[in-house]
C-alpha cells in the first residue's frame, strides 16, 4: 500500500493514519483503481496527503477532491 510508505515516521498518529488510509481507499475506488502497486496510485496517495495536510480531514471529503482533481467523480 504505497500510502503508508509516504507518512513521516513520529510525524503521524494513528488517527491520521486511519483517516488517510480511508481518504485514500475511497479515492481509489472512485477512480476505479485496484492494483496498489500501480505508480499512478502513488500520486493518488500523495495528493491525499496533500489534502489533509491543506485542512480537509473527513475521508470522503478529501476522496472527493482527489478524485475530481484527477478528473473523477462519483
């Protein structure tokens, strides 16, 4: 799961790793992605991230706006 390989080791609590693991979970099945180890999936992963860090913390939420920032939607 390449998200995980992304967060900052101290730098994340278990909340946020939840919360992001979601976020990042909705956005791919919005964009209809299966394969993880897929490198697209890392941008989607950083782009979450990305997200979250800006001030947007519900996962769907932040799934949406990856999604359409990718040209997604659900």
């Amino acid at each position: 799961m390449p998200i995980n390989r992304l967060f900052r080791e101290g730098k994340i609590n278990p909340e946020e790793v939840e919360r992001l693991n979601r976020a990042f979970t909705f956005t791919l099945h919005s964009l209809s992605l299966v394969d993880r180890d897929d490198p697209f999936c890392e941008m989607v992963a950083r782009k979450v991230i990305g997200i979250e860090a800006a001030g947007t913390h519900d996962p769907r939420e932040i799934a949406e706006i990856a999604a359409k920032e990718f040209g997604g939607s659900r």
